[in-house]
C-alpha cells in the first residue's frame, strides 16, 4: 500500500510541481524614489577582503550599483574595530559628508561585515537587508543529495545530513534554530523530519503512511502546515505541536499540497488540481472553504510562497512557453505578472526578508542552480558557480 502512496508522492510532485542591527529606526533621508532606478554607491576599505566582501554583497542588489566615490550619491566605508566588529561610516555629496556612524558587531568579522552592509541598506533604501542571514537548501554533491546550510554568499556551506538518501523541501523556523525537511531516510518513503540545530537531533514529524511533505512554520513558528496523503489522496494539515496529531483542512478528491503561511499566521495559500490542473488556493488557517486565487497567468500555477512583509504578495511557479519561470500575484490588483525570463526554467521561489527579493532554482541543462532576484529591477543573480554541484529548494532565515 505504501508503494501506491510513493508513486502517488511522484505523481503529485511533477503536476503541482532577524536578528535586528539595531533596536532604533535609521533614517538618513529618503535615498531612491519610487521608479527613480538604482542607487550609486562606493564601498571601500583600508582591508582588502572586507571591501572585496562588501562590493559583492551590494553587486547582488538590485537596488544599487556598485561605483566610484565621484559617481556615487553615497560612500560606506567599512573598517575593523576592536574584536570581531567593524565600524561602518556612511557619506554623502561631493565632498562626502559623514551621515551616520556605527559600530557593528558580529559573530565574527565576514559576519559584521555583513551586518554593517544590511545597516547601510536599512538607511539608505529604508527596507530590511539580507545580506547576513543564512539559507538552508538541497546540495548534490558527488550524486547524494543532502541538506546544506550556507550564507547568502556561500562562503561558508556546510551539510546538516549524511543520510545518503532523497531529500526535498527544506523549511527554516522563523528563529532560525529548526528546520523542517522531506526525507526518505530510514523507510525509503517521504517523512518529515525536523533538525535542532543546537542539539543536532533529527526528530520525526509526520511518518504517516503514505506520503508526508510540505511541512512548513507558521510565522510565530507554534504550528507547522503540510501536506499528508494518510487519507488517501494529498491534503492540508495542521499541527501545533510534533506531538500532537494533526488537523486536517482540506477534504477533497483532488491533491493539495505546497502550504505557504500569510504573514499574521491566519491563512494559508496552497497548490491544487481542483479545476484538473494545478493552481494556487487559499483558506483560512481554521479550516473552511478553499478559494482559488485568480493568478489567471497560467494554465500550470504551483509552489506558492507568501511575502513576509506585503501580505498583498504571493510568488509562484507558472508554466511559461515550455517551461517554468517565477510569477508574482497582487491581492490589491488582482493582477499577476511574470517576473523572470531565464533560459529553461525558474521554479521554487521563496522570499527574502525584505519582501523585495526571492530565491529560486533555476533548471538548466539538467543543472539546478540558486539564483537571487529583485523582483522591482527584475535583476537575477546566481549565488554561487556551477562548479559547487546542484542547489536546488531554498529557505531563507535571518
């Protein structure tokens, strides 16, 4: 029987395919205007390696080029302090004129480093920086798939598993503590575990028959949604709490899966093949009616990925000319647009903290690679080079 529910598994997996820098608001004075385009700024330091660190973390966003001091509306000079901080000092006008001083702590000095740069996008651009948190992801190394855990800039990846078995759809905890992952360890099916990365146990989460995945926190990080098949065909569920069992949400002969949380926890979006093909859905996280949200893009809409900050948002995977890119719906506008254009296919998106920038898969020659993208400038950045092997299911913590 379990075998049924393994090739069910595979059936539905191809059709529906911060720590804060500081407690005070920084406000410099309004840098870019909306549609006024990218900010020019000079990054430099009497160390080398921290401002070759910071030129490439600004190099990633899209709402910057990285100039010289003479074209520049502002300087960020970053320097080392005492221990494993640095001070970051930002300028403007020409001569420059000192606009903020900071000291910035850190784990070490590439993390104040990076710490300072997401202080320097904080008062310049007046949104949250990315570029200090961390992503957890699927890594192929060799042929074996495990989860990885990495910086933004992947400097520094390491494994969380040697499992030496399939693995999908890894899920931070808000905190950045636990993770929630789809493995086959142990019964050669799909289960959901969970890692706390303090104490480095693997704890199991849902080992129904059948199949198990999807599983993802709710924004206050007390409930988990996922998808279960222990019913017979693919529904939402919801626990609050591993060892409690779960509710379910949805009845219904068709398969649901891919749970995303709105930003206050009380709804959820998800993907289903009520209408024959997949399209993304939403309900209330209680239960109740499910409605289909009109992405009205795509014939194919799947793994819906709500924005932590605008709850207008939803990202998405759309079928697109052949392939898949990255799609974006607004709740205000009842509108969606297709955001990327890259060769073959984007899927998988998952949002940064700011709620301008998503990480997703790009597929490729049968290559998967993650790619950053600012979803306002629509500029795409891969996060690491294709030598590192296969990345592929991001989740974002900061």
């Amino acid at each position: 029987m379990r075998m049924f529910h393994h090739l069910l598994f595979l059936i539905a997996s191809f059709s529906l395919l911060t720590t804060a820098v500081s407690a005070q608001v920084i406000d410099i004075g309004d840098a870019v205007r909306q549609g006024e385009g990218r900010l020019g700024i000079a990054v430099d330091s009497t160390d080398a390696a921290l401002a070759k660190l910071a030129r490439r973390a600004f190099a990633l966003h899209g709402g910057y080029t990285v100039t010289t001091a003479a074209k520049s509306a502002y300087t960020f000079q970053i320097e080392r302090a005492s221990g494993s901080s640095v001070t970051l000092t930002i300028g403007s006008g020409q001569p420059a004129q000192e606009q903020l001083r900071r000291v910035v702590p850190g784990r070490d000095l590439q993390n104040a480093t990076l710490r300072a740069c997401d202080l320097a996008v904080e008062a310049t651009l007046h949104v949250k920086g990315f570029f200090a948190g961390k992503l957890v992801f699927i890594g192929k190394q060799r042929g074996v798939s495990e989860v990885y855990t990495s910086d933004l800039l992947f400097n520094r990846v390491r494994p969380l598993t040697a499992d030496r078995a399939l693995a999908t759809g890894p899920n931070w905890s808000p905190d950045g503590t636990k993770l929630l992952y789809t493995t086959y360890y142990k019964t050669g099916f799909p289960d959901i575990y969970m890692i706390d990365l303090q104490s480095g146990r693997k704890i199991p989460v849902a080992t129904y028959k059948g199949t198990n995945s999807g599983g993802e926190y709710s924004p206050n990080g007390r409930s988990i949604a996922m998808s279960l098949t222990s019913a017979g065909n693919a529904e939402i569920f919801v626990t609050e709490s591993i060892d409690k069992k779960p509710r379910r949400l949805t009845t219904n002969k068709s398969l649901e899966t891919s749970p995303t949380w709105s930003p206050d926890g009380r709804r959820l979006a998800f993907t289903s093949d009520a209408r024959g093909k997949p399209q993304i859905y939403e309900m209330s996280a209680n239960g109740g009616p499910m409605r289909r949200i009109p992405t009205n893009v795509s014939s194919y809409c799947s793994e819906p990925t709500w924005n932590p900050i605008k709850e207008n948002l939803i990202a998405f995977t759309a079928a697109v000319s052949g392939g898949f890119q990255i799609a974006l719906y607004d709740f205000k506008t009842r509108s969606s647009q297709i955001l990327t254009t890259v060769s073959q296919s984007a899927v998988e998106p998952t949002w940064m903290n700011d709620g301008r920038h998503l990480v997703f898969t790009q597929r490729q020659n049968g290559r998967m690679r993650l790619m950053l993208l600012d979803t306002e400038t629509k500029k795409v950045s891969s996060l690491h080079v294709p030598d590192f092997g296969d990345a592929s299911s991001a989740s974002f913590a900061y």
